[in-house]
C-alpha cells in the first residue's frame, strides 16, 4: 500500500523538489541570499507558482459561490415546499443546481487540489529532516535544507513537537497561529462581505458558519505537527487567498451584497460628484433669445410721398 502510494505521489515529488531547487539557485546562486532563507524564499516561490497556477479554478470557485448565494432563495422555497418528503426535496434540489450549473462543492476544490501538494512538501521536508533526498533532491541537498537556519536559530524541518529549543517552539506557535488566523480571515472575509442577507440561513449558511470555526481548529492542532517549512507554504497561501478575495469582491462583488453597497457608493462618489460653479456655467446650454416679429413696412400715400 505504501508502495502504491509512493507511486502515485512520485510525479508530485519530482515537480515539488524540482521547483524548489529552481528557486533556490535563483535566490542562493545568483542572489547570495544565506541557505534558510534561501530555502524559505524557495517555499514561498513554490506557493506562488501553485497558487498562480490555481487563478482559473479560483475564479471558477467564486462564481460557483455566487450561483449558490443567489439560489439561497429558491432553495428555501423548495424546502418550504418539500420539506415532508426529504427524498423529493434533495431530487429537486440538485436538479436545481443543474440547470444553473452550480456544484455545492465546487468551493473545495482549490484546497483539496493543493492537498496533494503540501502532502508531497511535507513529505520532502520529513525525509530532508533525515538526511535522505526526494524526487530530484539529493543528498547534500536535503542536508542543506534540512539545516538552513531562520530567525535567528529555527531550521526550516523543524516543527512545535520536534523541537529541541523553547525559542523554536515560539516560533513554531508563533507561525501557527499566524496558519490559523489567516485560515479563519479569508473565510470570514467571504462570508461577511460577499454574502446577502437571504444567503445567511438555511443549510447553506450553517455549512459556511461549521468551516469557519472548524477548519482554523483543525489546522491549529495539526499545524503543531507541521514543519516551519509548510507553515510558511500554508501561510503564504492563505495570504494570497486573501488578496485575491478582496481584488475579485472588490471589484466583481454579488448583488445585495455589503461589497456590493459599496462598490456602487464607490462608483456614485466618483461619477456623479456635484459640479462646480465655473464648470455648471460652461457647461449650461444657453437659452436661445426668440426673435422679434418682422415688421412690415406702412404704404404711404402719394400726398405724404410729396411732403417729403
């Protein structure tokens, strides 16, 4: 079975170490920066080109979430309509979601795809925190990572458990919470900005509200566990996924939203702004003057003609 698993996860292996060792050459090769920190930065390069490469599904996965907001309404309705025959009530549900093209779990997807991704990093860090190389790491390699040395002491294959020095384990808890604090944020920031009101009940809402607490908790008590190095891989993620939250609500936010509310004063304030005076005089059509009748000239006699 580990075999097996070995097996399939080999391709992941190869492109993690490959990418990593792409980045460090970059950074301690050509940059001179020190070894940890060389590491560090190849981690955090890692994390991006994932997360870069993850941009179609993330779009993908905001507009699912949309599309399951806004049915939020017609969902209840069914359940008000079919709430007795709970077979009927989940038949006409998902055919709901299929004639608008909505998959419930579509907003899983990125982080179950960067799943097999950080199995694979933390796997390479395991076995670099021993000395042994993976995919295309080798020996001396894996030595060097596992020994690179950051903040002042902290090695990159080190986590809270592991460690030999209190100081390590702050940092360790330090970066956990950080984990954990950027995994409950990103979710709140969907949640409370990008959701209307009628999306705040109902089965869906109450699914939102469990991941919002419970997937922190799990990564705060798994994240102690962790290497340094795929704290700082999840962190930089999670970081990301922020940015990336407020660029696309900011600008793309759902109907009846907060964002949206704000989005329109936004574009109120910088479209309909009152004018000035000077620019209210010049651009005020003038009225144009009527023009007086024509008169038309009297016929004089012949003996007022010779008065003359």
């Amino acid at each position: 079975m580990i075999d097996f698993f070995n097996w399939v996860m080999a391709p992941l292996y190869y492109a993690t170490s490959g990418i990593l060792i792409v980045f460090d050459n970059l950074f301690n090769g050509v940059l001179g920066v020190s070894e940890g920190w060389s590491w560090a930065f190849a981690i955090i390069g890692l994390t991006i080109v994932i997360r870069t490469l993850l941009i179609p599904l993330f779009v993908k996965q905001i507009k699912n979430s949309r599309n399951l907001q806004l049915l939020q309404p017609k969902v209840k309705e069914l359940q008000k309509k079919y709430g007795h025959d709970r077979e009927r009530l989940t038949q006409e549900t998902m055919k709901l979601y299929k004639d608008t093209g909505t998959n419930p779990l579509a907003s899983c997807f990125p982080l179950l795809l960067q799943m097999p991704i950080f199995l694979a990093l933390f796997r390479t860090l395991n076995e670099a925190a021993h000395g042994k190389g993976l995919g295309f790491l080798s020996t001396e390699q894996a030595a060097s990572l596992r020994d690179g040395v950051l903040f002042g002491g902290v090695k990159i294959s080190d986590s809270f458990t592991s460690a030999d020095t209190v100081y390590t384990q702050v940092v360790a808890g330090l970066l956990v919470l950080l984990m954990t604090i950027t995994t409950f944020t990103t979710q709140r920031q969907l949640m409370r900005k990008n959701m209307p009101e009628s999306a705040l009940t109902g089965q869906y809402a109450q699914t939102q509200k469990i991941m919002l607490y419970v997937l922190p908790l799990v990564f705060a008590v798994g994240g102690i566990a962790f290497p340094i190095g795929v704290l700082l891989y999840w962190s930089t993620s999670n970081l990301w996924t922020m940015g990336q939250q407020f660029y696309v609500i900011r600008n793309n936010p759902t109907p009846g939203t907060p964002a949206y509310e704000a989005k329109q004063a936004r574009v109120a304030k910088r479209g309909h702004a009152a004018p000035t005076e000077s620019s209210a005089v010049a651009t005020e059509p003038e009225t144009p003057k009527p023009t007086p009748p024509r008169v038309q000239p009297k016929k004089q006699s012949r003996s007022k003609r010779k008065r003359r």
